[in-house]
C-alpha cells in the first residue's frame, strides 16, 4: 500500500502491489474477446458475464453484482436518494443509467464532518453503502487494478462497451470483467461561475473511504484512455461503487448509517402592496426566499432615444398587463436612469455596466431584481431545473406540447405561477414596439446579470422542454422587452 501511495503522488494510480497476489481468478464464463452486445440508448452489459444480484432494503433497488478475483462489486453506480446525493445534470431520469454522486461526507456516512477538519474515518467503513458491503478503501481499488493487469491496462478492461464519447480515439472498453465502468462523469465545482456546479461526462469517478487531509479524499478516475488516475476533491460529488464485505475487509459491526432525508421545502402564500401606485401582488415564500407570485405591473415611463417608454403593455392593452403585468427592457428592469437608486445605474443596451451586488431596479422598495444565484437557490429548493420546471409553471395559458402531443401546463405546487407571456421585440428604427413573440409557448424573466453589451442571462420556460434554463448568448436580447420577477431583500 506504501508503493501505492508513493505512484498516487505523481497522479498515476498504479497498480504497484506485489506481483505474487493471490487475486487471479478470472470471472467464471468470461473470455478474453468478450461478446459486445448492442442496445439502443442504453449503457450495454457484457453478455458472457455471469452476474450476481444484490437487493438494497432500504429502497428495494437491485443491483448486478460480479466477482473479480476474491472481491465481489457492484456492477453499477449506487443510486439511492437522499440529502447530499445528485442525478447528472439535475435530471431524476439519468439516475437509473448513470447513478448519484455523493459528497464524500454522505459517501462514509460522517455528514457531520463536513470538509473544514479531519474526519478521522477508519479504514473499512460502510458508509452510504447497504448491510454487507462498504465503501471501497485505496487499498481495495488497488488490488482489483493490479488482478486486471495494473493501471495501464485496467482502464480499458474496465470500461463499458459503450456510453463512453465517440470523438476520442479508443475511448470504448472491452468490459472484460464486467465491471461496465461508464462516463457518468462527476459534479464539480464551475470555475467560470462563482458558486455553481457544473458535471463532466468523459470519465468514470468514484469514491473511496480513503481520506487524504482536512479537506481532500482519494478519487478514482477512469479516463477515455487507458491511465486511471487519483484526484482528491472532497467537496465535489463522485459515483460509488461498494464492495461486499470479506474476512480481511470488513466494517465495524457497531457501525449504522442513517440516510440523510432530502429536506421538505415549505412554502407559504402571502401578498405585499407596492407603495409606489398600491397594486397589490400575490407573494410566496419557497424554503429562504420571498418571491412575487405575479410579474411586476410598474409603470416605467423613462424613455429611450428612439422610444418614448421603457415598459410595454401586451398589445398595448391596460387589461392585458392586469394580467399578465408589463415588458421591461433591460434598462428599465435595472433603473438605469437611476430613479430608486444607483444600483444599476447607466445599465443598458449597447454599453457594459458594473451593477451593484444587488441590484433593486425597478422593483418595490425592499425588493430586488433577482440575480442568476437567486434563481439557482429557488431552482435547488426544488430539486434542480428538470423538477422545477412543471412545479412553477401556471395551471393554464401554455400551449400543447407539439412533441408530446399533450398539455403543457405546469401544477403550480408552489402558487409561484409563470405564464407564458413570451417577449416583446423593441426595434431601434421605430418607436413602437413589434409583435410580441412566444406568448403561450416560453416565459422569459429578466436577471441582473450582464454577459457583455448586448445580452443578459434570462430566465426560460419552454412549453416543450422539460426543463428551466438560465440562458445567455442568444434572443432575446437587451433591447427586447422582457417581465419581471423581484424577489425580498
């Protein structure tokens, strides 16, 4: 194991164990040309494996298992949900393909150490994984690499037929073993955007038990090549793969973990008057957060060089903004004339500005014009953009779904109701505004956060993706006129 730790230091996880192991028995009924069986839009097995099955009791999930050499894995990811567990790209649905991932804390079952100190795990610890198997140690990965070969060749041995990307050469795997190791990739900390997460699908990660310092584990990556490599991130989210207990690798029998219940988000109605012209709006409050439940009616009369206003009624209909409330450009959204305050002043189309932090816009008093972290809290409380999307759509107003030749309308679990009101086209050349475009097929909500001159991430609501999007680079652009939802300081 000293060996081992010593190849971990140059980033290579190296099967550098003693060449006498006593872990040689190939997989009853493998070859070594393994039959690569096809299925369409599926991760396919090795059909010349013969498999094991194992039941987790605390979900009813039954999972392949095999045998490699004296150590029996599990054939797939674990998937079992719980607080500190994560589908790839937020989607409940790739969870039965790909898996969870895990932060290491909920990994060894020690949610309480978070990642500032030293956990101080011992060494077989069974963590997230069920009755009679554990989260594999550095040490255990190290003897199934050694009896597939050893580092160079393990990766390819050990990789899934297919799932793996197209565009990199040799990528795909022989699966000899019928370890079926697939790209499900990792969750991962954004660099790009301060405070969210992003997901990598051109590696097989996973954890082990092994904890390295304060705030870093061992990691086990299988590339699209054939190196398998160690990477300690603690505080990102990997797959597991748990190994089932033996007389030499065996968890404490006191041990129990308690899976950490996801949390119940509360939600509670409300109203607020804006004391500007006393329109009174439905408000809600989902987990930290006080929203508007309604789009922002606020006549914004500041006007443009080629526009005598800033804000739009839906075909130039008062009732039509009693309902729907009114279009904002951009510069009206942020109060770039400064009218309430200089959070967002000079904000606009065609020049780049330095908002406040928060930005009040032109939202009421003790209310702000949310930026994209205030969406993504909301998107989380609500289990991620593919969940929130049905929950805070309207109950009426969308169109069909041309796809799914059925109704679009959302359940408005939360009373937030997003109507599909579209975005109205503000041309320079005149001053009227154009049609007004997606009304019953999208909802576009403005952000604070500027791109560059010319656009702005938005909030999107398709009728026909099931999904919220938090899109930027693309129409509607900052002289469109969008609606607006503020939400509590």
């Amino acid at each position: 194991m000293k060996k081992f730790l010593l190849c971990a230091l140059v980033a290579l996880l190296a099967a550098c164990g003693d060449s006498d192991s006593d872990f040689v028995q190939r997989p009853e009924g493998t070859s070594e040309k393994s039959q690569k069986s096809s299925s369409s839009g599926s991760i396919v097995w090795n059909t010349e494996i013969s498999y094991g099955e194992m039941t987790d009791a605390r979900n009813d999930r039954t999972y392949r298992t095999v045998k490699i050499g004296k150590q029996t894995w599990m054939a797939e990811n674990l998937n079992l949900e719980m607080k500190g567990a994560y589908c790839y790209d937020y989607d409940s649905r790739k969870c039965d393909e790909y898996g969870r991932f895990y932060d290491w804390p909920t990994a060894v079952g020690r949610v309480d150490c978070n990642y500032k100190d030293t956990c101080g795990v011992v060494p077989v610890v069974q963590g997230v994984c069920p009755d009679g198997w554990h989260l594999p140690s550095l040490e255990e990965w190290d003897a199934l690499f050694e009896f597939v070969g050893g580092d160079f060749v393990a990766g390819a041995k050990l990789r899934s037929i297919n799932g793996w990307p197209s565009d990199v050469r040799d990528s795909l795997g022989s699966d000899d073993y019928g370890f079926r190791a697939i790209a499900a990739g990792s969750r991962q900390l954004n660099p790009f955007e301060e405070g969210t997460y992003t997901f990598y699908s051109n590696r097989a990660s996973f954890w082990t038990s092994t904890e390295r310092y304060k705030d870093g584990a061992a990691v086990v990556w299988i590339n699209n090549k054939d190196e398998t490599w160690l990477r300690v991130e603690k505080s990102a989210g990997f797959s597991i793969r748990c190994v089932k207990n033996s007389d030499e690798f065996s968890p404490d029998t006191d041990e129990h973990f308690e899976i950490p219940q996801a949390e119940i988000v509360d939600f509670e109605p409300g109203s607020m008057t804006d004391s500007r012209d006393g329109q009174v709006y439905r408000t809600v409050t989902i987990g930290s957060q006080t929203w508007m439940a309604e789009n922002l009616n606020y006549r914004y009369t500041q006007g443009t060089a080629e526009q005598d206003s800033s804000s739009f009624c839906y075909k130039q209909d008062l009732d039509s903004c009693a309902k729907y409330g009114r279009y904002y450009l951009w510069s009206a959204a942020m109060d770039s004339a400064g009218i309430f305050s200089e959070d967002g002043l000079g904000c606009g189309d065609s020049v780049s500005c330095t908002p406040a932090e928060r930005v009040r816009g032109v939202c009421p008093e003790g209310w702000h014009l949310p930026d994209v972290l205030d969406w993504k809290v909301l998107l989380d409380a609500m289990g991620g953009p593919y969940d929130a999307a049905p929950v805070l759509k309207s109950t009426e107003g969308w169109k069909e779904d041309i796809y799914d030749v059925g109704n679009s309308n959302g359940t408005d679990d939360y009373g937030f109701s997003l109507w599909p009101t579209g975005f109205i086209t503000c041309l320079k050349t005149v001053r009227e505004y154009n049609s007004n475009l997606w009304n019953g097929e999208m909802a576009f909500l403005w952000t604070s956060s500027e791109n560059d001159v010319s656009n702005v991430t938005r909030l999107t609501v398709s009728a026909f993706i099931d999904a919220v999007t938090l899109q930027k680079g693309r129409n509607p652009v900052k002289n469109y006129a969008l609606p607006v939802r503020c939400v509590m300081d």
